[in-house]
C-alpha cells in the first residue's frame, strides 16, 4: 500500500469529522468515533492489508529445499542457499516463513536422532497422562546400562529443541555445526573406542500452545464475585469498546493470528525443571562410572542450577563438564563455596574468542577455568570445540581412574581443530 493511498485515507477521515462536528448529537458520536480510529491507526498494521497470507508449506519439499550431501540446505531447482528476503519491504511475513522453515526443520532433526543416530523417543513426565501436555528427550539403546560413560547434551535458550544447537546455522550453514549431531555420532562411535551411552536433552519444550477458545477467554475473563453494579459497568464498558473497534477494524483489516494459551509441561516448565527432572529419573540412575556434561550457552546455566539443587549427587556420579560460551553465573545464581571449588577442577569452559583453539581466557568470575572456542561467534562455540571437549573428557575419565586431579588450564599437550 503506498503512502499517497494511506494519506488520502486520512484527509478523508479529517474531511468527515470537520463535517459531522457541524451536526446533531449521531453526528458527534460517530465524530468521537472517528477520533478513536484516528488515535488508534497503526501505519505497519495499514500496510499488512497487502500482505500475503501467512499459509506456508509444511515440508522441506513445500519449500522447494532439501539438504545436499555436505549438511548444506538448498534450493531445489536453483542450488541457492535459503534466502531470507524472498519478498522485498515484507519483513513480517518474511520472519514467519523463517519460522515455518524452522518447525520443519526441528522435525527434520528429530527424525535423524532417530534413524542415523538411533537414539529412541522418551517421553516425559514418565507417568504422564493421555490428556496432560507432554515433552520428550533422546536416548541412547544404553544410555542407562553403559557401565562405562554416559553423554548428556543440553542446548541453549530460544527456538531451538533438542539436537540442535543453532537453527540459524542448520539453515545457513550446515546440519554439523548447527546441530548435536556429530557429537552424538562421535560419542556411540565404538570404532573410535568412545562408546559412551548418550542422552539429548529438551530443555526449551516447556508447554503446548492451543487456540484459545471463546469458552476459555470467558473463564478467564470471568469475575463472577465482583458487585452486580461493577459487572454492569465493566459489561458496559465492553460493549462499547467492541463497538468503536468493529467500526475500525474495516478499515485496518490486519491479518489476524490465533489467540494461543500454553500449558505447560508438568515438572518440565523450564529448563533448569527440566534438567533436574531428567536428572532424577534417568541420568542418576544409570549404571556409568563416569558421567560427562555438554551444556550449551544457558544451557550452562541450568546446569549450575542442577547442581545447586542435587550437588552431593552430581558430585559424586559426574566426572567432567563441558561448557561452551556458557551464560551461568556463580554469584546470581548464589553457588556456593564448594560448588565452585568443584567447578574449578571439574569444569571447563570454551568461550567466543579470537584467541586459537584451547588458549586459556582470563575470566572475572572464580568459578571454571576459561579456554578459547577457536571462533568469535557464539553458536559456532560447540561445534569448534567438539575435538577439544572429547580430549578433556577422556584426559578426565584417565585422571578419576588414577586418582590424579585434572587441571584444564594447564594442559600441555593442546590439540588443533584441523587435527579432527
């Protein structure tokens, strides 16, 4: 819509009121009206009467993309990388076909936990009922009978789900740096002599979301213990408030979305529930000797809030944690002395820097040692460091075994990413 168009409505609408001020009392009604819809028009909702319906493809097929056999998205017909822009001056729709992509994409990525990876499904809470919203998590066949090792994955905040690390560098780059996959991979490899038992957490799948129904914004909306008079009113009120708005909305006409409501997950309604209820149910009672953390960004964080919560526990079945570009912080999160003594000794992070891989990082805060990712750019971190953080665990797992403490910081023997 251009802006001569959205002028000529306005001057109109000031034509009219100029003429109805000169009128009887329905004149300055539908004046005051007009005032409404003057003070109320919004230019950027004005202009999503040209937009295009929000109706995407549900498949990567829909899209007309797939991943080639380097991990790469493409353009089917034309081999492009995925363009964001694929309508000029319509950033809104844009951002919500990006996020269409996005939901099949995640569904992409739980399909290949399940078939290449061969992790099964779990669902939680474990005694969850058919009618009660549910989340789930990855494991491995013996994620809980390896007597050895168990990996356990936990990513960080925002869109992406469990199997991912950033849905920005699936999409852009590749599935290898943007998801959990080759650490997986690596992991089960028995080849290599990891095999370690893995379990993906879910932590940013906290609640469902279904349309809300007239019946549930009348319940919620209900104030039946308010005074009959102050009922009346606000009933009053109401009515004429959905009067001056249908007499607008005409002329406004947005795209309407559909009002949600989320119930959330039971035991699961954060990620730091989430960590602990796995925790409980399933990562204290496998069968490993050594346990090791891989904890993305805040996923970082609420792994420091797992072991606030069960510290003796962690203590005593967790060898070594892997943080990358962590955001936890000991003193917010009041860790207490021995918390982050253990930390010092058992922990280490790989944090955004310029500085090549493993070079140690001077940090503010006296929790865990600090060594460089190898790359500048926070979603990279995990995937930079993947060689890094396996040395550390099996250096880890050697030291536990012979009583000698492990210092990360002062390792000599550092490793090169080129050397995977």
């Amino acid at each position: 819509m251009s802006s001569s168009f959205i002028t000529l409505i306005l001057l109109t609408i000031w034509i009219n009121m100029a003429q109805l001020q000169q009128g009887g009392p329905d004149e300055k009604e539908k004046t005051t009206a007009l005032k409404d819809l003057l003070s109320r028009i919004d230019l950027d909702e004005l202009m999503k009467k040209d937009e295009p319906p929000l109706e995407f493809p549900d498949t990567l097929e829909g899209f007309e993309y797939a991943f080639n056999e380097k991990g790469q998205l493409r353009h089917i017909k034309t081999g492009e990388p995925f363009v964001f822009n694929y309508r000029e001056d319509l950033h809104r729709w844009n951002q919500k076909r990006y996020e269409a992509l996005g939901e099949i994409i995640t569904k992409y990525v739980y399909e290949l936990l399940e078939k290449e990876c061969h992790l099964k499904k779990v669902t939680l809470p474990v005694d969850a009922t058919e009618s009660e919203p549910k989340s789930f998590i990855f494991m491995s066949e013996d994620a809980l009978t390896n007597p050895d090792k168990l990996m356990v994955l936990i990513h960080g905040s925002g869109v992406v789900r469990a199997g991912q690390w950033a849905r920005r560098l699936i999409i852009n780059e590749d599935l290898d740096s943007g998801t959990q996959i080759p650490y997986i991979k690596r992991a089960i490899e028995v080849i290599k002599m990891e095999g370690y038992g893995v379990i993906v957490l879910n932590p940013n799948e906290n609640y469902i979301e279904v349309e809300k129904t007239k019946a549930q914004v009348q319940l919620s909306s209900d104030s039946s213990d308010e005074p009959a008079e102050k009922r009346e009113r606000k009933d009053k009120i109401q009515k004429e408030t959905k009067k001056r708005r249908d007499f607008y909305e005409k002329y406004r006409n947005p795209q309407k979305e559909k009002e949600t409501v989320q119930l959330y997950i039971r035991d699961n309604g954060s990620p730091e529930e989430h960590a602990i209820y796995v925790w409980d149910h399933f990562i204290a009672e496998s069968a490993a000797e050594n346990i090791f953390f891989v904890a993305h960004s805040y996923g970082g964080l609420a792994f420091v809030e797992l072991m606030i919560q069960r510290e003796a526990d962690v203590k005593n079945k967790v060898t070594a944690v892997a943080l990358t570009d962590s955001v936890h912080n000991v003193w917010h999160q009041e860790a207490g002395k021995t918390i982050r003594e253990w930390m010092r000794e058992n922990c280490c992070n790989w944090v955004s820097s310029s500085e090549p891989l493993d070079t140690s990082v001077e940090s503010m805060l006296p929790d865990c040692p600090r060594v460089s990712a190898g790359t500048e750019r926070h979603e990279l971190t995990s995937w930079k460091s993947l060689p890094s953080i396996f040395k550390f665990f099996s250096e880890a797992s050697e030291a536990k075994n012979s009583s000698v403490k492990l210092a990360p910081t002062r390792r000599s023997n550092r490793i090169k990413y080129e050397e995977l």
